[in-house]
C-alpha cells in the first residue's frame, strides 16, 4: 500500500494541495492541485483535501499535513464520525458549515487510511 504525504492550505479565495509519494521502485513523485474559489477558510481547506484525494486511484496510507486546528480537530476527535452518523448534525441540533464538502470529503476518503497532523505556519 502506497504512503501519501498531502500538505494542504487555504484562504478565502483560493486552496492548493501538495501530494508527495515514492513509488515501488523507490522513485519520488508530486503533484499539485490548486484553485480559486471564493469561500471560507475552512470550506477551502476541505475543497483542497478533496481534490487531492480524488487524485489517488488505489487505497493509500495518507498522512494530512494541516494548518487549520479545526479542520484537524474534527478528524482527531471523532466529530466528524459523529456527525455522519447523526445523520450530518452536530449536538447543537444543526449541520455542520459546509455540509457538502464534509459529506464529498468522506467519500473520497473511504477507500484509504487517513491521519490529520496539525502543522503551524505552513501557509
């Protein structure tokens, strides 16, 4: 099973990922995406981890090299589990912001093993 390194980032207008994998013969390979789109941080963020999952055509070991706490935080802590299977609510009795990038998210994440690491400063 490939190990995938994905660093990814966001403002309020524009997200990139940076994915980096060595494969069976040992060589290393990256690739970029980006965009702009106006939205939330965190909307983008998410925009960015899925575009970079979409990129992966077999089940990897993906370690989400992250500067946004919350985005990381609602992995590491199970919220987003949670929501799931509450049917997308939060305890507070409403959906979490940016609904359909959870929900789009999660399914390009299905097939793999994901871990979220906090990275401070990386924009």
């Amino acid at each position: 099973m490939y190990e995938v390194t994905i660093n990814v980032g966001a403002n309020a207008k524009n997200y990139w990922a940076f994915l980096h994998f060595e494969d069976k013969e040992g060589k290393v390979h990256s690739r970029e995406v980006s965009g702009e789109r106006e939205a939330t941080i965190n909307g983008n963020y998410l925009q960015a981890m899925t575009e970079a999952f979409g990129v992966l055509n077999k089940a990897c070991m993906v370690k989400v090299r992250c500067e946004s706490d919350y985005i990381v935080a609602c992995f590491q802590n199970g919220w987003v589990t949670r929501w799931e299977k509450n049917g997308w609510i939060k305890p507070n009795g409403k959906p979490p912001r940016n609904l359909e990038e959870w929900k789009c998210l999660r399914e390009k994440m299905a097939p793999h093993s994901v871990v979220f690491e906090y990275v401070k400063g990386e924009r």
